[in-house]
C-alpha cells in the first residue's frame, strides 16, 4: 500500500523554536529507542510513524543502539523512509541520531573518542539509507576522553555535511554549559540538549534548564511520562502487552511500588478533573514551561500518538492544579 501523506497534517500541530537557533521543532517528536527493533512488529512500527506524521510530528529521534538488536530500529526507520517518504518528503522531517553508548565490542565502540562518534555516524547513515541526519548527539558525557576532543568531533560531523546541527545529552549542568562554550567557540551552535524529565524525574530544574536558558539551547526532555507509568497503563495491573511485561528494557515490575502507584492513581484523578488523560496532562506538565522545546514520547501503538498530540489542547494549569500535583508528588 503507498503511503499518502494527510494534507493538512501541519494545520494543527504547535512548533516552537529550538533555543535560539532557526529551527523549529513539533511540540511533541517521536522516539524510536522501543518498538522499532528486528524483534517488533514492521506494519505497526510504520503505521506508528505515519501515524506521527500525519499529526505534524516532524521530528523522529533515534540513537545507533536501539532496537533490539542494537541498529536495528536505524534500520526499520531507513526501510520506513525509503518506503514511504522518498524524494521530497526527506526535507520536511528532522532526524535525529546519537553515539554514546555500547556499540560494537572493543575500546573503540561506546562512549567518547573522536573515532567513536565519527564511525558511529558513518555507520548511522549506512543503516539508515540517508546522506545526513538533522541532529547528531553525544548520548552521555564521557569522563576519560577530553571534553575537546568530542566537542570538536561532533563540529567536525556538520564540517563534513553528515549533520546539519549537534546536540548532547545526559550532560549535567556545568558539564553542559562548558560543552555549549566549546562548540559555539568552535562556531557551531549546541542547538539541544536532551535529557530525562519528567512529573517523576526532576533533576533538571536544579540548574540545567537555567544554563540553557542563559545559552540559547533547546530542551527536548526524554521518557516524559516515565516509560509509560505516567499513563493509564499501570491503573489495573500490568497489560501483557506493555513495556514492563514486555522486560525489554530498564522498566520492571520493581518500579511500581505501592506507593507510585498510589500518586499515579491520584495524577489520575486529577486529569480526569481536567478532562484529559494523565498522559495528555503529564506532557502538557512539561510543555508548560517556555524553555521546553519538545516532548520525546515513545508509543507502542498509533492510539498513544494520537492521544499525545490532543495534549495541545490543554496545556493551560491553574495554579491550584499545579499545587495539587506538588502535593501529591510530596506526599
Ligand atoms: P515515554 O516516557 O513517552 O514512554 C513511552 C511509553 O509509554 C510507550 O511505549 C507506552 O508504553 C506508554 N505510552 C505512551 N503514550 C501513552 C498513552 N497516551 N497512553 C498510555 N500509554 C502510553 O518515553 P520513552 O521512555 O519511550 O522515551 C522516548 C524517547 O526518548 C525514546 O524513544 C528515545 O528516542 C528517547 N530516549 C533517550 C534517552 C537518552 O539517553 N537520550 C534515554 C531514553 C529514551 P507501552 O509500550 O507499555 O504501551
């Protein structure tokens, strides 16, 4: 069957601007680090990204690792764009791709070196059939290999042409300002940093978002609704077809204490008080602050994408909800 892009599919969506740079990105982007390996199922995986598409998400974020097998979801995506979105198409997404963990067996596949990242990204475009990716991150900080030396590495990837913009992620905050000075001292912009946020995960209020700010940096905050608990998902146990029951990745029964579920139960009801779903209302959570440029959801089926984006409709809290949700985060 082709794929016939919905005509109207930019009417709706939000897009704000990534820092202070040019580019601007759909409020809500798609992940592919679940659901897109060799193990899942290829017919869904398209339909989650047409699906995406159709809505206006124009931004799809991968990573060399992810599948399983590791690459694998880089390869799904190449077969998806070649599939589907040939010619033309290619300019209105934003492909993201990263290197930063365990790739390949060696000193030479994980973490930060020059000759890390550079073959990395020469591997990511092989997988993925493209002559560039939109953004190539270093996924985590690396604390043996100079700062420099990964600094220069991903400026030397735009150099190349092999990616348009950089970004890093998992940096703390004064990691994350001192890497930023580098590359715009090198002339290429930090245009994002992508780190983990959540209603359940807050480190980056204690400083980050604060030097991204003061740099001009996009934010695109990962796992917003914490791998799902932040969702429906666990309200009455566990569903065989959901990612704990799944034990594919680091969200196991252990993290659905008595007590999590119980502030996930009360999230709820205050959701359903505003008339949306607690996924709708965690990632409104996020969105809410203008230095956020994106929400990076994952979805396991075209239902929880189409949900994320009705999101946009209710992004407005009162100030007694937001008390609320304090509260029962405290309590
Ligand atoms: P989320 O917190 O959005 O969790 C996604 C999961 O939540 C889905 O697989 C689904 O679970 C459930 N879900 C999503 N929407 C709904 C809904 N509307 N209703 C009910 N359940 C829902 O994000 P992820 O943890 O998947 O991470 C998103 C992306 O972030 C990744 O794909 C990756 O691109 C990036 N990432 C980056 C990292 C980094 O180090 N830079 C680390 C981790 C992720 P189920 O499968 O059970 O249906």
């Amino acid at each position: 069957m082709t794929y016939q892009p919905n005509p109207q599919r930019y009417e709706k969506m939000h897009y704000r601007r990534c820092g202070n740079s040019g580019l601007v990105l759909s409020a809500i982007s798609l992940g592919l680090w679940h659901n897109f390996g060799h193990v899942d199922d290829f017919a869904n995986a398209r339909k989650l990204i047409h699906t995406a598409f159709d809505l206006g998400i124009t931004h799809f974020d991968l990573a060399n690792n992810y599948g399983p097998p590791p690459g694998s979801a880089e390869e799904t995506f190449g077969k998806i764009l070649s599939q589907d979105f040939g010619g033309f198409l290619r300019d209105e997404l934003i492909i993201s791709t990263k290197a930063g963990y365990r790739m390949w067996p060696g000193p030479y596949g994980e973490w930060g070196s020059r000759k890390y990242l550079i073959t990395s990204l020469d591997q990511s475009l092989k997988r993925m059939g493209l002559d560039y990716v939109d953004i190539f991150y270093h996924h985590r900080p690396d604390p043996e290999t100079p700062l420099e030396e990964s600094m220069m590495a991903l400026h030397d990837c735009v150099k190349s042409g092999k990616a348009l913009y950089v970004g890093i992620s998992n940096y703390p905050a004064e990691e994350a300002r001192k890497a930023i000075q580098m590359l715009k001292d090198l002339g290429t912009p930090c245009l994002i940093h992508q780190p983990k946020y959540s209603l359940f995960e807050r480190w980056v209020e204690d400083g980050l978002l604060d030097v991204l700010e003061q740099t001009g940096t996009g934010c695109i905050p990962y796992s917003p609704l914490a791998q799902g608990l932040l969702t429906d998902r666990y309200l009455k146990g566990i569903p065989n077809d959901s990612r704990v029951a799944k034990g594919v990745g680091f969200l196991t029964e252990n993290h659905l204490t008595s007590e999590r579920l119980d502030k996930i139960n009360k999230l709820n009801a205050l959701a359903q008080k505003r008339n949306t779903t607690l996924a709708q209302m965690a990632l409104a959570w996020v969105l809410k602050d203008s230095r956020i440029t994106t929400v990076l959801i994952g979805a396991s089926r075209s239902e929880q994408i189409t949900d994320a984006v009705n999101s946009l409709h209710h992004l407005h809290f009162e100030n007694e909800e937001l008390s609320t949700i304090e509260h029962i985060l405290k309590s």
